[in-house]
C-alpha cells in the first residue's frame, strides 16, 4: 500500500503537540520515521504530559533547483509556540563602514520600537548579519524575542535533543520575554544538498518563522533577495505579509518595483538621512577665517625635518577601550562616538590627550603607536588603498610631533627585516621589527621600507607635550573648525591630494 507524502506546500503550516507526532510519523520516509521514534522513543509520553510546555513544527527549506525541498527539520518551542505577532527584520550586508548607513540603523530603531510597543515578538537568529543589532536593539527597547538555535552540522536527532535540553534550562528556563526556538538537523532529504541550498539555514528559519518580514536592505541577486520572491509566491502566507523600506540606500527602483509588484508592502523612515560629518563630531562656534588659514598652511621644507608624523585612519569596529556593546549602542543610538571616520579619530585623540597603541597589524601583536619620516605636507605620495584592511591608509589627518620629543619617550626606527631575521630578535627588539616587503595576491609586492617607519611601545601621554612641540594637520576649513574646540595645539592644512 502506497504511503501518503507529506507535500511541500503543506510544510511549516504543521503544528502540534507531541502526542500528534503519531499523526506524522506515517507520511515521512522510512528511515526518518526511524530515527525520529528511536529519537524521541519513551519520551513522547512525558512530552504528552506537558502540552503546555513542549510544541513541535515541521518546516521544509525551499530549494529553486529541485522539485522537492532539499530537508525536513523540526522546531522545538521549549515553553509553546508563542502568541504573540512574530516579525523577522531581514538585511543584506552592508560593508565594513556601518557608520555610513545611519539610515540602516534609524530603521532598525522604527521597527524595534513598533514590536515593543505593540508588544509583537522579534524573530532572533544572531548568525546572520542583522542577528546582533537586532538583539542589541530588542534589549535596549525592551522587545520581546523568539531566538532561533540552530544545530551543529554533524548532530544526531538523538543529541539535539539532549543539548537542547540542557541549552534551554541554562540560558531560557521560565523566561518568557526571551524565548528560544531550537532547529533540528535534517530528519529527511539529503544532507549534502541541504548544506547547498540558496539561503543558509540561520538566514532560512527567520523567513520560516516570522509571520511579518521588514527588509531593511536589500542586494540584487542575493540570498536575501532571493527568500524575498520565494516568500511572496507562498500561498500560505497572508496578503502584505512583507514589508520593504524604500529609498535608494535600501533597495535599487529597479528591485523596489519588482518586489513590490509581487506583492511587497512599502514603508519609509522619514526625517534620517545621513548627517554632516562636521555636525557628527562638534565644531566651535568660532570660524578660522580663510586668511589665517592660509597662514598655516603646510610647506615641504624647513622644520618639517624635525617632526615625525601620525596619521589616524577609519576605525572598523569598536574603538580602542570600547566594549563590542558599547559600539553597537553607539551604532543602534545614533550617538556622535558611531562615527568612525578618521577626523573622528582624530578627534577622540584631541579630546583624550592620549595615543593608544595597537597591535592589530604588528607581528606579535606588540601594542605600538606608529609614525612616519615623511612631512605631513608629503602624505600624498605615501597615500594608498589597502584592499585587504578595506580602508585607505596615511589619509591627510593626523597629529606631528617633534622627534626629539618622542625619542626622549622611547619611540624608535623599525629595522626592516627578513624573515630569518625575527627568529633571532630577542623579545625587546621584535615591537621594531618590519619585514621589508610583503606578496600580494595579485602577484606583486608591497614595499614596506618607503614608509620609513618609527614605533612607541604602549600608548604615549600627551598631557606633557608643549604646544611647540606638535602640530594638528588636516585638509580643510570644515575639519579644522572641529579640530579647533579640542586641541591645545597649532592646526594647519596639508593638500589633500
């Protein structure tokens, strides 16, 4: 007698209590059946005893390449499936410059705070892009949350049971603001092709249980975009079900009228574009006139010799001494510090009167505070764009201060080096060490050596620095009149090209 199928058009809309499982069992393949009764064996009837507290869903992941979906999981709902309205926000990537795209952010804010206030649940799944600062920001407005566990790749039914279990009475118990959702590893189809499927799973169990989806950002031809079609053809899914932020920094006209014209709900942010550098970091009242600036102006000669100089550069990530929290409240806020450009750089050093040393892109990790020979007046010959780091180095922002000074301080010359030549350093040398050149992935080579390189161990006090003894550079007026309110020292123009 030939079996019922479960068809795919049905799956993701089962839900039930344990005891309907017997219901299931029959329309799944042999050998799932097999593994979910061996799985789940004598515990179905304790399940059964607790309806309240354990409910089980069956979902199916679409797969555009084949007819059928490409796995069957379960989802676990540890205290019920929740009542509350569920909406997922859904984002491609955006880059590594988050501080461009406050917008991003001030619609993150608008939909969190709508779920807060009307008390509808935030679908979590922190492996994805948007998975962190939605969380941050469902804790900072007090949204409730549905967070999606999913499993380990080479899990058995058997142990994500038990893990889940155990993950579920450490970190969740009774709470019922912060609910957990736990994924199940495939309990049909085949796992190679799962693994291959168009949205990864993390990006695939918001789509699946989120009633409402908001779309922040959306890139043409990604995974994203992708879900998008497949969730608006789904039949099963109420009318307006997806709503999509328009303007230009969130989705391209041409994907706009494609996604709405299938059915894609538009909504706007209004009143947060982004803001003007100049008004994110603070600026003086007072206005450096042109004349007087032309009088600071950068020449190439004379006492430039005397001074060694540092350039600040876009931040990626949290700011020294700043907590991951930190940045993303920042971020989430719309706090001045989000700005991460390099006159915000710039800017903090004036405001602390301290350098920080780093050891991001030093052998060993030894904390240094860089400088260079060349004049401030002279960056532009060193001035690059380094594909790797995705940032520009030795842009015409930055602090020189005289050699003398920092010599007496520890600062010295970098020896450049060969590789053989590390081995043999003694610890106290190796914060100096530079190899002279570096491959590139292109088949070529870095060279190293013409940014005449000197290094300060551990971060430099600037409290005792004379005002002759250093000088604040920048490329123009508008940067100047922010560096002006914070520095103790002359603020003079370098060409920025």
């Amino acid at each position: 007698m030939q079996r019922n199928k479960l068809q795919p058009e049905s799956l993701g809309r089962w839900v039930g209590q344990a005891t309907e499982f017997r219901r299931l069992l029959p329309q799944l393949p042999i050998e799932s059946r097999s593994a979910l009764e061996r799985s789940l064996g004598d515990s179905i009837e304790t399940l059964s005893a607790n309806p309240e507290l354990d409910c089980f869903q069956v979902v199916a992941q679409p797969n555009r390449m084949e007819p059928e979906p490409a796995d069957l999981r379960l989802v676990w709902w540890p205290n019920g499936k929740p009542c509350e309205v569920t909406v997922g926000i859904v984002s491609s990537r955006l880059g590594r410059n988050l501080d461009d795209h406050r917008d991003w952010f001030a619609a993150l804010r608008n939909v969190v705070a709508d779920c807060a206030q009307a008390d509808f649940r935030l679908v979590l799944s922190p492996p994805t892009f948007a998975g962190p600062y939605v969380a941050r920001a469902a804790s900072l407005f007090g949204a409730k949350t549905l967070t999606i566990q999913t499993p380990n790749a080479v899990t058995s039914l058997e142990s994500w049971i038990q893990e889940s279990r155990q993950d579920h009475a450490a970190r969740f118990g009774a709470n019922h603001d912060s609910r957990p959702a736990y994924v199940s590893p495939p309990i049909s189809g085949n796992p190679a092709v799962a693994d291959a499927k168009d949205c990864p799973l993390q990006d695939e169990m918001v789509f699946q249980l989120s009633q409402r989806l908001c779309a922040i950002h959306v890139r043409s031809g990604g995974n994203i975009h992708n879900r998008l079609l497949t969730r608006l053809v789904d039949v099963h899914r109420p009318p307006a079900s997806v709503h999509l932020r328009l303007g230009s920094r969130g989705v391209s006209p041409k994907l706009r009228d494609q996604l709405l014209d299938a059915g894609a709900v538009g909504w706007a942010t209004l009143g947060w574009g982004r803001l003007n550098e100049q008004a994110d970091v603070g600026t003086s009242t007072s206005m450096i006139g042109d004349h007087e600036l032309a009088e600071q102006t950068l020449d190439r000669g004379g006492e430039m010799a005397d001074f060694l100089t540092h350039c600040t550069r876009r931040r990626h990530g949290p700011w020294p001494e700043q907590t991951e929290r930190e940045f993303l409240d920042d971020l989430i806020l719309d706090r001045p510090d989000a700005v991460h450009s390099a006159l915000a750089s710039l800017l903090r050093i004036l405001k602390s009167r301290k350098l920080i040393a780093t050891g991001d892109t030093i052998r060993g990790g030894f904390p240094v505070v860089s400088f260079t020979e060349v004049s401030a007046a002279e960056l532009q010959r060193l001035r690059v764009f380094r594909p790797h780091r995705g940032r520009w180095d030795f842009q015409p922002y930055g602090l020189s201060i005289r050699r003398a000074w920092l010599v007496d301080h520890g600062c010295r010359a970098v020896r450049y080096a060969e590789e053989h030549d590390w081995k043999e350093l003694p610890d106290a040398e190796r914060p100096f060490f530079q190899k002279s050149t570096s491959p590139t992935k292109g088949g070529g080579e870095i060279q190293w050596t013409v940014e005449q390189e000197w290094r300060h161990p551990g971060d430099i006090d600037l409290e005792c620095l004379g005002g002759e003894d250093a000088f604040v550079f920048v490329p123009n007026q508008q940067a100047a009149t922010a560096a002006e309110s914070f520095s103790r020292w002359p603020i003079r123009l370098v060409s920025p090209s």
